[in-house]
C-alpha cells in the first residue's frame, strides 16, 4: 500500500513544507536486498568493556571496515561497548561518544549501545547499566532521518554471542526497529553456534502458521531466502494461495484449522513424517474481531483467544514433548504493541498478544538442548488489514513513531529470521517490537 504523504514529503514542496511547518518527515527506509554487504558505510566503534574486541572481530568477519575514531567522514554506523561504565559519574562517555558526530551520520544509520544485564550487576555499576536504557530510547526518538537507536545487553560470558544480533541490528534488516532493549544470555545458555551471514537457515525445517498471505507469507518468503525450507499453514478457505507460496519458495503445506482439537498431534505427526520433524516454529496465525467490552459476545472472545494464544501454546508444548522439535530448535511467538499498551475496542485481542509474552516468559527458563523462545511485537504494519482502517486512524498509526511511517510486512520477517539464526541461540526470552519505535507503550 503506498504512502501518499510520505510520496509528498519527497517533494520540492513537500520539503518546504515539512521544514517550515515541523511536519513529519518520513525518509524512504533503507532495506536489505539478497547480495547486499551488511553495512554501507563508515562505522564508528569506541568504549573499553568487555565486549569491544568480540564486536570488531564481528564486524571483521562480516567483511566490515571499521574506524576507531571518528575523522569528519559521513558515518552509518556508531558501536559503542558501554560495559565498562562503573557508575554515574562515566555516562559522560555516552555524550562525549555520539554527539560529536550525531550531525555527521547518513541516513538510516544505526546507533548501537552495547551494555551489561544491570541484574547482573551491583551497586553503582547497576545504576549507570539502567540509565543506558533511558539514554538509547531518547537517542531513537531525537536521531531523525530513518535512523534507529538500539541497546544490546550482554550477560557475562556472552560476549562471543553477539554477532548474529549485531549483524541484524547493524544492517537495514531492522529499518523498522528502534528503541529497542535486546537480552542476550539472560536465560539459558550463553553460547552461540557458527552460522553463514548469507544463508544462515541452510538445512533447516521452518513451520510458519497463517502462511498464505500478509506477515505470514512475507515470513515465509524471507526464512526460505535464508535457506530454509519453509512448511506453510492456513485454514482450508486459503489452500489456493497457500498452495502457491509453497510452489513459489519450493517448500510445503498443510491446511488446517489450528485451533481444531487434533491439531497440535496432527501437525506433530505430518512434520515427523514429512520431513523427520523441524527445527522453528513461528505463530503468525492470528485474527481479529473487534468490539467494546460492552458490546463483545462470547464467540467474539473466544475465537481470538483461541486461534491467537491457545492454539500456540498448545502446538508449542506438543512439539516439545513429543520431541518433533529438534535441539537448538526456535519457537517464535508473534504479539503486538495492543499485547504492551492496548487498543480501545481490542480487550480480547490485548489480552491473547499480551499472553504471547506470557507464553515466552514462561516456556524461556523451562527450555532445554538449546531450544529457545522469543516474539515480535509488531506495530503499524502495512498490509490489506490495515489499508482497510479509516483513513485518519491509518494516519495517525503511520505518523505515531520515530520513523513516522508504517512499517513493511519484511520488516517483521526480518526479525523473525534473527531469531531462528543458529547464531542466535542465546538470545531467549526476547520480545522486540518492530513498530519504528511506536510512541505508544514502553
């Protein structure tokens, strides 16, 4: 669906207008595109924790240059290692870090705070490792020109874990997430497998629910570009376009009804037949249906807490027990800023995305061989759903972030595929929001 006023605000009057009215100003998104480098651009990393040495080797792996100071040059991306900061007294380096060279980044750039679980931490050392939460969600909101701003704490021992997060953070494959707080080895282990920045999913089984369109087609598409062979499910009513990814990606498909009573063993047994069982799990499936609590019937409810939460917990501990998932397996949960801040006439569908983070804050410390859960919470998404919202409210869900724009249904696959990276597998018990930084909740 395309954004008129963004179309607008490219144009010579447009920018006029923009500039002398504070209008918002909504820069064209960079993203990623097969055979694209990681970063394009000078990238800036600075700070003397424990975690700056792993970051260059990172980056140095990806094939990235990168500058240990900055020398006046344009820059796309600044990286610092904030671990070390002790108390209040050392934030100064965040200032004397970016703002220096806050007027000198290109657009989209990517502004990285690499920190310590303040859990893990104490005394004043805890302190200063809460404040960078505060300072990075600002930084997102004041950086402009489709830039983002994201924090990544790291557990002690980690350290070697974080590329396969840098290298999403750091890319265009996260244009739509920003002011985001990302946990590494908070739970499970803190250990992390090799995997090919190109086709990191080689070899693996991917089981995407509500497959046949929107989210869940984009999804699939993007786990499939990374070498995934990729199992579609929808509803009977959309076997036709299911049917058609799965020819499209060279994948396969299963048309069911999720929340049917012999689903989760159904779905258990044609992936243990088909394909010797799987390796991720992503419910997208979800369904909407509106009303006032006042005004909502019991049908309305239940249907939406039963295709949104219950079918994807029951799937879930099925193939956990059933041992269809495989170590180092990944289970992806989908929620929704309605699931964090809540809708006006969304109580049943706030209260099954809010379950979503229940679900991976429960399952995140039981999981063992690996295996881990996380979820994306996704805002303003530009799909055929919202296209059909009324032309005002689809403005101010558009306008309503950092980036003042809706985001692409890529936008949350992209995110989707982090996760099920093997290079991911200490990052467990995460729920990100892919929403530009939405102004709505935390």
């Amino acid at each position: 669906m395309s954004d008129r006023y963004q179309a607008f605000s490219t144009s010579a009057i447009g920018k006029l207008l923009v500039k002398n009215l504070g209008l918002p100003d909504p820069v064209v998104l960079d993203r990623w595109s097969a055979g694209s480098p990681i970063v394009r651009g000078n990238v800036v990393v600075g700070g003397a924790g424990r975690v700056v040495d792993h970051i260059r080797a990172a980056l140095e792996g990806f094939g990235v240059d990168h500058l240990a100071t900055h020398d006046g040059e344009r820059v796309k991306a600044l990286i610092l290692d904030a671990t070390g900061l002790r108390s209040a007294a050392d934030l100064h380096a965040l200032r004397e870090f970016f703002g220096p060279v806050m007027r000198s980044l290109d657009s989209c750039a990517r502004l990285i705070v690499v920190g310590s679980l303040p859990e893990q931490c104490h005394g004043s050392e805890r302190v200063a490792q809460r404040a960078l939460e505060g300072f990075t969600r600002s930084l997102g909101k004041e950086v402009g020109r489709g830039s983002t701003a994201t924090l990544i704490l790291v557990a002690d021992g980690a350290e070697a874990a974080i590329d396969s997060t840098l290298a999403f953070v750091i890319s265009p494959k996260s244009a739509y997430v920003s002011g985001q707080v990302i946990r590494i080895g908070a739970t499970g282990t803190t250990q992390a497998a090799a995997f090919d920045v190109d086709t990191p999913l080689a070899g693996q089984v991917a089981v995407v629910t509500g497959a046949a369109r929107g989210i869940g087609e984009q999804i699939a598409r993007v786990l499939h570009r990374d070498g995934a062979t990729v199992v579609g499910i929808d509803v009977p009513q959309a076997a036709s376009d299911l049917k058609d990814l799965a020819e499209a990606i060279n994948g396969d498909y299963l048309t069911l009804d999720i929340t049917a009573p012999d689903a989760p063993a159904r779905i258990a047994h044609e992936l243990k037949e088909r394909h010797g069982g799987l390796d991720a799990i992503v419910h997208n499936a979800g369904i909407t249906r509106d009303k006032r609590l006042a005004n909502m019937d019991a049908a309305r409810w239940d249907s939406v807490i039963a295709v949104n939460l219950t079918a994807p917990e029951l799937i879930t501990r099925e193939l956990l027990t059933s041992g269809v998932l495989r170590p180092n397996g990944r289970i992806v949960g989908v929620s929704s800023i309605a699931g964090i801040a809540g809708n006006v006439g969304q109580t049943n569908y706030a209260a099954s995305k809010a379950g979503v983070i229940g679900l991976v804050d429960s399952l995140a410390h039981e999981l063992r061989d690996g295996i881990t859960i996380n979820a994306v919470a996704p805002g303003f998404i530009e799909t055929k759903m919202t296209a059909a919202v009324p032309l005002m409210t689809r403005e101010v869900g558009r306008r309503l972030n950092a980036l003042s724009q809706g985001g692409q249904p890529v936008d949350v696959a992209e995110a989707v595929a982090w996760y099920l990276s093997p290079g991911s597998t200490a990052v467990n018990g995460n729920v990100v929001r892919v929403c530009g930084q939405m102004m709505l909740g935390a």
